[in-house]
C-alpha cells in the first residue's frame, strides 16, 4: 500500500532523514560521501529546495530542507 502524500507548506522547514539499504555503512569512505554530495548537488539544482543542514552520518543522512514550491516530489528529490 503506498504512503499518503505529504502536505508540505510554503515557509516551513522540514527535518528529513534518508538511510542506506538494509541499514549498511556505506557512506563511511571520502569517495562515497562526495559522490554522494554530487548527487544532492544535482537535486538542488532540479528541484530548487533551500537546504539549511545537512549531516551525514555513515549509514543514514539529515537534512534540514524547505521546498521552493507547494509540494515538491520529495522521494524523487532526495
């Protein structure tokens, strides 16, 4: 059964948090971490969502975001 749609509201800030498959380490090397920046890098310039934190740890990411827009796809976003 698919999650219900997140009503996500203009002004707000949001605390996001994203995990690796079956909650493995696998942001613990440099190389991963940065391909792994590149990627959100990416997804800021397509989806246009203001990012004010961000920490990752090795197997899960926080982030502190808030949409540019209404709604925003946030499974897609990020």
């Amino acid at each position: 059964m698919p999650r219900t749609q997140r009503d996500l509201k203009l002004g707000y800030s949001y605390h996001v948090t994203t995990r690796c498959n079956n909650r493995e380490f696998k942001l613990t090397r440099h190389e991963c971490r940065q391909v792994f920046l590149y990627a959100l890098k990416k997804a800021l310039a397509k989806f246009q969502f203001k990012l004010y934190a961000l920490c990752i740890m090795s197997n899960h990411v926080h982030y502190l975001l808030e949409p540019a827009q209404a709604f925003i796809e946030s499974p897609k976003a990020l």
